[in-house]
C-alpha cells in the first residue's frame, strides 16, 4: 500500500471502528475517513434494548472510543453526515450536502435496519417503534412508566430483551408472536421453554402463533387486533421482527447483493476496490449461514478488511458467538445451530443453570448455556479447536 492510499468507510458501527483500528495499526500512512449519518460519536449498540434503556448507562458511556481518539489515531470522523451516492468510476463517495470523498478504497460498513410492520397495518396508529439507534432508545426511554400498558410484536431476542426491560421498569407488557413459538428461527424449543416461563414468571403476557391484522388509535390508546380475534389496548408498541441490511448504496452502484453486500472470504465485493463488513455483508459460499448479525462478527469482519486493504492474511475466524440479557438470566451462545438435527438439554454447574447442546448428527455444532458460563466457555473452545484444523 502507498503512503498516498485513501480509504472511506462508510458506517459508524462496530465493524467500521474495528477496521479503522486495525488499518491504523497496520499501516502508519494511509488515511483512513470514517462517515456515519448519525450525530454521536460510534457507540455500541446491545445496551440500548437494555443499561441505557433502564438509565444504567449513559449516551457517552456508550460510545466505542473517545472522540480524542479518532484524532490521536489520524482518523478522519464526520458524523451527521449521510451518503447519497457512491461514484465508482470517479472513486468518489457524495454526501447528501454535495461533499466529495475521494477514495482508493472503500469500506461499507452500513450496518442493517429493523424490519417494520406493513404500512396497510398501521396506517391510522401512532407512537410505534422499532429499536436500532441511540434516539429510537431515548423516544422509548420516555414511554417506560410504571403502569403503562406495552404492546411487543415480535419473539426474537429484541422483542424479548426489552419485554424484559419494560417489566422491569413496572409496566404491563403483552407480546406476540405470529410463528408458532418465541425463537423460532434462532433456537430450540427447549431454549424457547426456558425463555417463555421466564417472561411469564415475570408478568409478561406472551401469545404464540397470533399475527397483528390491524392497529389503529382509539380514546388516547392503540388498539390491536389479533388473529386470534382478540383485541389488545396498549399506551404504545414496539415492533422487532428482525433486521435488513442496509445494501441501497452498493445496489444503486451496480455491486452484486443477496440480503446484503456479496462478499468472498476476504470481504471484497464484485468490485476490487470495494470491501463490506459486519450487518450488511453476506458471505458469498457461506455453507451454514450467509449473514450473521453479532457484535463479535462485525468486530471480526472489520478486521480482517482492514487486513484485506493492505493485501494481508487475515487472522483466522473465530467460531460466531452471541448473547442475550433478560431479567436475571443471561443467554451465552457459542456456535451456528443450523441444520442441527438433535438436542441434548444438561444441568449447569450452579443451581439454576442449564445448557442446550445442538447436534448435526453425532458432530456438536452450537450450544446455547443459560447462567452456565463453564458450559459456554468450554463448547466454544472445542469448536474454536475444530475451526482452526479444518482450515
């Protein structure tokens, strides 16, 4: 790499700060621009749907690094600033207020968006929300009042964790699910068990194999009416029913796209000198899963580009891990469960903590250890083991 090489990353996230870091530490010379449509500096975004949801955590706690950092390191930060275009002939990436970055590389980090319930359901209903970034969290920090009646429309791990927060803070919480179960496209039905006698343990109402068909207001309140011909009340909603990739810049630029960015194992796009990470990347050829959604691989991906820019091997992956906090357990999950055929469901190693492991056959492929830790640690590490003498 010249001393001269540019490099863009669009995004403000984890993967975007990951490369910035890495490319700063493996290369002196290059300039490296950072450009997040955000106002604050790159934050963290797990505690949202939880520390800084409760006010345990602070906006300036949240943030990634300090903004002297940025400067320390030679980082170009421009926050606030949203991309309308990328011109890849030009090499140029265009702000929404005309600036022109030019670049010799270009990093997209754009991260995803919650999926939203269909405009023909909501139309004449106010005060619904979705959870993604710091002032989707401060507007719902503002509806958490002891008393007040909340409305979740979704059972995966958002909708859940701030079910969760919301019980916590005194509220009435009620949710639905229109799949058959809680988690039904991340985990067994045991992991689901736990979860739904946890929340239920708790005062959460949870209703299974139910869809919205309609929410409109009525007398101060939005009204819900289910597939199960019930109607609920609730003084506001908050929808999670899963993520998008945020992909609309690379589409409009002719770069090839399945559910995200297409990436080869080095993270470059159908374009050379454009590489993706992190929620909008979709590995290309990825036998289990194309898209992981996980702080750790947004983290990972962000430093193995860093690599790829300079021509480098990347470090070898690492196997996928995740987590979930909800009320006083928390979920450690090590590992890809699809395509498991089987489960085993095993005591913990203190009172109260339980595991489930997930099998393709007789190969363990992912577990799921609930205030269990050693479990956790100890799975990982043997698929951690596997990766590394598969390559």
């Amino acid at each position: 790499m010249s001393m001269e090489d540019r490099i863009v990353i669009v995004g403000a996230g984890q993967a975007a700060v990951s490369c910035a870091a890495r490319l700063r530490t493996l290369s002196s010379g290059c300039s490296i621009n950072l450009i997040g449509d955000e106002p604050y500096l790159p934050y963290q975004r797990p505690p949202l749907s939880k520390a800084f949801l409760t006010g345990e955590l602070s906006v300036e706690r949240l943030a990634l690094k300090p903004r002297d950092w940025y400067d320390a390191q030679a980082i170009g930060l421009k926050t606030a600033s949203p991309v309308s275009r990328i011109d890849r002939r030009e090499r140029l990436v265009i702000l929404e207020d005309g600036e022109q970055l030019p670049y010799d590389k270009l990093v997209l980090a754009t991260g995803s968006r919650p999926r939203v319930l269909p405009e023909s359901l909501t139309r004449n209903a106010s005060r619904i929300y979705t959870l993604r970034g710091i002032a989707d969290a401060e507007m719902l920090k503002g509806e958490l009042l002891p008393g007040r009646r909340l409305l979740v429309v979704g059972g995966g791990y958002v909708g859940l964790e701030f079910a969760a927060s919301a019980a916590k803070a005194g509220l009435q919480v009620v949710l639905v699910e229109a799949a058959e179960r809680i988690l039904g496209r991340v985990a067994a039905s045991e992991t689901a068990d736990y979860f739904r006698e946890l929340h239920r343990s708790h005062g959460v109402e949870i209703r299974e194999n139910v869809g919205v068909l309609a929410i409109c207001d009525t007398e101060g309140a939005r009204r819900a009416s289910l597939s199960n011909g019930e109607q609920i009340d609730a003084d506001f909603v908050v929808v999670g029913i899963g993520a998008i990739a945020n992909d609309r810049l690379a589409l409009e630029c002719g770069l090839e796209t399945r559910n995200g960015v297409l990436v080869n194992e080095n993270g470059q796009t159908s374009d050379p000198l454009i590489f993706a990470a992190g929620d909008c990347a979709t590995l290309l050829g990825e036998a289990v899963t194309a898209r992981i959604e996980s702080v750790q691989n947004a983290i990972e991906q962000g430093d193995a580009v860093a690599h790829s820019l300079l021509g480098q091997i990347a470090p070898p992956r690492k196997t996928p891990w995740f987590w979930s906090d909800q009320f006083d357990a928390k979920l450690q999950i090590a590992g890809i469960n699809s395509g498991f055929d089987r489960t085993e469901v095993k005591a913990g190693t203190r009172v109260g903590a339980q595991s489930i492991w997930y099998y393709a056959g007789e190969t363990l492929i992912a577990v799921d250890a609930i205030n269990d830790p050693v479990t956790y640690m100890t799975v990982r590490r043997i698929l951690d083991a596997r990766m590394s003498t598969s390559k």
